[in-house]
C-alpha cells in the first residue's frame, strides 16, 4: 500500500512528550507499506483486534493502545491516507464530538 502522509505520523513522535510513540507509528508504517490488502477484511486479518471500521475510516490501536490512527484505505488504489493520530484520551474526545473534524477532511 501506498501511505500518505508519514510526516504525520513523524510530527506526532517528534512532539513533545510522545517519543514512546515512535517505534510502534513506524512499525504500523512498515506493515502498511508492505500490505496487498484489498478489503477490510485483510485489514483485520493483519491487525485483528486492533483495528475497527468507524465512519467510512479505519481505526488502528497503537502502542498497546496507547494511541489511536485514523486512517482512510483505498482498496482500488492501493492508498492509506493518514488523517489523524492522538492518544486514546484525545480519540474518546474527537468521538464525543461526533466525529465533526474527520468528516471535514
């Protein structure tokens, strides 16, 4: 798959107080790249629990659960693009909101 954006994920790690998020981003980043998923389903059969299907967008559970991505796959294209990543206090946050800001996007 291609991934758009990994400066996302690298401006997130780089942020003060997140350097543990690094490790687990770039390993999710690696798996993503190397993946040939065509549906959700081999989404799930690479990440399992870890990942939910929400909204249209594709949650990933990082770090143990520490963090949350957020992500939209394009099967047919063979894209991720990453639209958001926080810890899972910031994600409970954006879906007490509804979701508002990632439908903008």
């Amino acid at each position: 798959m291609r991934v758009v954006s990994k400066g996302l994920l690298r401006d997130y790690w780089e942020s003060p107080g997140r350097r543990d998020s690094e490790v687990p981003l770039k390993t999710w980043y690696d798996v993503a790249t190397t993946a040939r998923w065509t549906s959700h389903n081999d989404v799930k059969a690479s990440y399992g629990v870890n990942v939910d299907l929400a909204y249209g967008h594709h949650v990933f559970n990082i770090g143990g659960n520490k963090y949350r991505l957020i992500c939209r796959i394009d099967f047919v294209r063979h894209g991720v693009l990453t639209l958001w990543v926080g810890t899972h206090r910031e994600y409970d946050g954006l879906c007490a909101e509804g979701w508002k800001l990632l439908q903008q996007l």
